[in-house]
C-alpha cells in the first residue's frame, strides 16, 4: 500500500463510521423529530472541539448471524470536548445502528469515557437514545450495562454527571441515568421505564400508553424521575450547556464565577411588600428569589414536581449557589414526602460540588394525614434534615414568614449547622401557629372570646422573630429590601469555610 491508500484507507473508515446506520434510518430518526446521535453531539459542545473516541470500534459478536452485520463505531459515539471552554466528556448513542443497544464492545466505550472523566476530574455527559440490551449478546450486555453504572456510583459526588433521555430508554438501561445527578427529557420524544406497556399489560393487566407511563410529562411532574424538561431536542441540549455554567468540573475545585454587573449594594422596596401582613394568605416565594439573585436568572431544578418547594442554581456577585425555599403558593410551602426528597437530593448535591445553600424559609410545619404517615413521612422528612445537617457548604438561611415546628428545625436552622441566619420583621418562629397552639394549651376550656385573646397574645409572644433573636438562634433581621446585599455579604464572609464531618465510610441517610 503506498502513502496515498493509507490516507484514503483511513478516510473510507472515517467515512463509514460517520454514516452510522445509514442514510434510510437516518432519514427515519429526523422524520420521528429526533437528531443523530452526532448532530446533537455537535450541538452540545463548543464549535470545533469534539475529539472522537473508538471510532472503529466494531462489536464482537459471533451469533445470530451478527459477524457479519459490523459497523465501525457499533452506535455509539463517544470522546471528549469543551462546553463554555471546559472540558467535558461524552457519549451518545447511535439508534440508527442497531437500535443504539448496548453491546460489550460499546459499552467498554463508555466505561473508558468514565475512567478519564474520573481520572481528569471533568464531568461526563451521556445522550441516550437505545433500545436497552442488545439482546444477540445476552449477558455480555448486562455485564456492560454493570460496569457502567459501577462506574456512576464510583464517580458520584467526584465528578458531575448528566443524562439526556432523548429517546426510548427502557430495561436496565433507565438505571444509569438514575444513578448520575440530573435527568434531562423531551417533550414526546423520551421515554423512560422498567418494563414497557406491553409487559405491564401481560403482567397486571393495566392499559397504559408509552407516553402517561414514561413520557417527559409523566417523569417531571409524577415521579420526579426527571429533573428538566425540554419542547424538543435543541432546547434540552441548551439546558445541559446552561446547567453546566453553574457546576465545578470536580469536587475539589470551586464553581466557575461568571462577570455579574449587577450592583451587589441592590437595594429593593419592592420587598417590604412581597409577604402579605396576613399570615394565611399566599405569595409567590419566587418573586424574592427573582429580585435578589443576579439577573434574575434562576435556573430552577424540578420546577413542576413537589412545587411546595423550589430548587435551582443562581448566582451572587456571579458566583454560582443553590436555592432551597419553601413555596407559600402551593399547599403553603407544607413539607411533605415528595417535597423532602427533592430538595434532600438537592441539598447533598450542591454540598457535594462546592455550592453554598441559600435557604428562604416560609413553612407552617409538615402535612399531617394518613397518607403521609404510612407512606413513610418520618423517613423521608428526616432525609432532608439529615442533607442540611451533613453539608459542610456555607448555608445561609432567610425566614421570610412561617418556620413552626420541627420544620424550623430541618431548614437550614442555626442548630444544624447554617451559618448565617436572617429573619425578616414578617418571620414567625414557634411550635406551632397560634390557633393550633392555644386550642392544645387551653383544649375547650375557653369561650370563643377568651380564644381569640389568647390566640391574640400567642402570635404578640411567639409569632414573630425577637424571642429567637434574644437566643442568638438568628444572627440578624433584616429589612427585606436589603437582603440581597445581606445575602452577598454573609457568602463573602463565609468563602473561607472550612468544616469537615468526623471521618467516616460513610453516613446512612434515611433511604
Ligand atoms: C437488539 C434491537 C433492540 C435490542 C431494538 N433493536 N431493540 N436490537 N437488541 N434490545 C433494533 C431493532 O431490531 C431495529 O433493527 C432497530 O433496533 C430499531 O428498532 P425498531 O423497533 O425498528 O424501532 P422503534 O419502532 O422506534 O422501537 C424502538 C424500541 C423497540 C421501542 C426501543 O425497538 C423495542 O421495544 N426494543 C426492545 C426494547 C427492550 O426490550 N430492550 C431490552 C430491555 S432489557 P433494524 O435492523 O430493523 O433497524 C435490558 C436489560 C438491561 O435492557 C439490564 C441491565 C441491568
């Protein structure tokens, strides 16, 4: 072979491993809305710098007649690149070559894409599209789809890790993303389950569709399997570049700083009105967090599951934390078992990547009733007290009205751990609400008269934020048109923290 056939040699294969399944499945894959596998590659990562690992790869496989149905790179495409100039790593699965289901040979792929991410501390991105297990394979699959998610657990908490659904994602398959940190779906065209309808139907003899059992609606406001949610691939793949704005490469280092032109000193009127005098009338917890992030840019996290409570990134002075707040617009900010889990998860994870936990408080204790109990409220509630209280982050906290009961407690309280703690003249920190309190002290004893006195008396003596100022369990209240400044300058006097949990394994969080 002279020179010239080795270069055209390599140019065929490149060729041939570019083509994927070809153009006929090509074709069907953009007629079913959805991108190959190497457009969204190309979507994803900064212009011109994806570096393409495997490509020749070819599965191994000797059965079914499947030694001679060979295609260079075997549906997957994997490599690394760079989002706002950082390094990522990435994969995406083919599902115009065979289905884009697992072999041994791709996923040995992905676990060498895991292994550096590991290695070099920098997050991996998977783009999911498959048809599970390649069945020809049978246990060689397992054994891949093992040594994946082995590898999700070893890099959780060291390294981010991100999961676009952006097609069927079924079997064991759905397990990897659910071990890495966020879940991404679209609108339609993403499903996520176990066991498909088919086999549901076989097995309980329930008539459900793809869609109500594992489309993006289904998992971002049922189950909470799904943490965003995209109208369709391009805009999902925005939302990864944008969450990564927010996130270190690795646990050692800290989040990246984005220039902010908004003036730290922001002061805001317009937050002495935002808590209603009357304690039992809602408000909109988001429009506070609105005003006193930088921007307003709130890139919230869950936004349509267990809306008692919100989550997401912002920023202070352009540096990256997270918000957990109570939400009064919806069933009073109560928590309850799906509104710990969320924000549970939340907590350990921005404990986990560097990001200070910035808590506003608004909650009148957690949902009584049956169905709470025996669905395990003790447990899951404690799993959110256990978060704030592990994390070693800087935590501010801001009351802005209720924080009764052991909720008090379990949101970022000065007694877990929080290490700055505001309250607004609004702020009611007590037991209970005045109307429980005194129907428990006084039972019936009282007329409809001397009742109202007493709740009277209760709310002047406990309603309100002074006796737990007197005890130095809040640092500080605050008019509420200054609390962004106040906000920055407790993140600025806390950067230095240093606190570390008595060396362990490893702890046994509630689950
Ligand atoms: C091998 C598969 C395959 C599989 C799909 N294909 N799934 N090949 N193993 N699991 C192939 C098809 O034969 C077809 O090949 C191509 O992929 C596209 O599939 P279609 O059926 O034509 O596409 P579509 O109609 O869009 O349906 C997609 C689908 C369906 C919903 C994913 O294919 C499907 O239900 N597949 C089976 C899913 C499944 O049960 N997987 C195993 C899960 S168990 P050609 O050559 O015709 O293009 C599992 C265990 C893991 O994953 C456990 C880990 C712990």
């Amino acid at each position: 072979m002279d020179l010239k056939q080795k270069y055209n040699l390599l140019e065929e294969r490149n060729k041939l491993a570019e083509e994927g399944g070809g153009n006929e499945r090509i074709d069907k894959q953009h007629s079913a809305g959805k991108k190959t596998a190497r457009e969204r590659i190309q979507l994803l990562l900064d212009p011109g710098t994806f570096n393409e690992t495997d490509k020749l790869v070819t599965h191994r496989n000797t059965d079914f007649g499947m030694e001679n149905k060979k295609i260079l790179g075997d549906g997957l495409i994997a490599g690394y690149g760079k989002i706002n100039g950082r390094l990522v790593y990435v994969f995406a699965q083919d599902f115009t070559v065979f289905g884009g289901t697992l072999s041994r040979a791709n996923a040995d792929k992905i676990v060498k894409i895991q292994e550096l991410a590991l290695k070099m501390g920098a997050p991996v991105i998977g783009l999911n599209d498959s048809g599970g297990a390649r069945i020809q394979e049978g246990v060689e699959s397992l054994a891949g789809y093992a040594d994946i998610f082995y590898n999700n657990v070893i890099s959780s908490g060291v390294i981010p890790q991100i999961s676009a659904i952006l097609g069927p994602c079924a079997g064991g398959a759905v397990y990897s993303p659910a071990l890495t940190d966020f879940i991404f779906m679209v609108k339609e065209t993403s499903h996520m389950f176990v066991t498909g309808p088919e086999v549901i139907k076989a097995v309980t003899h329930e008539d459900v569709t793809k869609e109500d059992l594992g489309g993006a609606v289904t998992h971002s406001t049922k189950s909470g399997v799904a943490h965003f949610t995209g109208k369709d691939e391009t805009q999902t793949i925005m939302m990864v570049r944008e969450l990564m704005s927010f996130l270190p490469s690795n646990n050692l280092e800290d989040p990246p700083v984005k220039a902010s032109t908004d003036p730290i000193d922001r002061m805001e009127e317009s937050l002495q009105e935002i808590v209603p005098a009357d304690p039992n009338k809602p408000y909109d917890m988001k429009n506070i967090i609105e005003i006193v992030i930088d921007d307003k840019h709130f890139l919230e996290v869950q936004p349509h599951y267990a809306q008692n409570i919100i989550v997401g990134f912002a920023r202070f002075a352009g540096k990256p934390v997270g918000i957990v707040a109570n939400q009064p617009n919806h069933l009073a900010g109560v928590l309850d078992i799906n509104s710990s889990i969320k924000a549970a998860r939340f907590v350990r994870f921005c404990d986990a990547f560097n990001l200070p936990l910035i808590t506003f408080v608004d909650v009148p204790g957690f949902l009584p009733g049956t169905n709470q109990e025996l669905g395990g409220i003790i447990k899951h509630g404690a799993k959110l007290l256990y978060a704030f209280s592990e994390a070693t982050v800087s935590k501010i906290t801001i009351i802005t009205r209720k924080a009764y009961g052991g909720a008090y407690d379990v949101m970022s309280s000065k007694h877990i751990g929080a290490d700055v703690n505001l309250a607004f003249p609004t702020a009611e920190i007590a037991v209970m609400g005045p109307e429980g309190a005194v129907n428990i002290i006084h039972r019936n004893a009282l007329s409809n008269e001397e009742k109202t006195r007493a709740v009277e008396e209760y709310r002047d003596k406990f309603a309100n934020p002074y006796k737990a100022a007197s005890l130095g369990y809040i640092d500080e209240i605050i008019n509420p048109k200054y609390t962004r400044k106040k906000i920055i300058a407790a993140l600025e006097m806390t950067h230095n923290k240093r606190k570390s949990n008595p060396p362990k394994k490893h702890g046994n969080i509630p689950l």
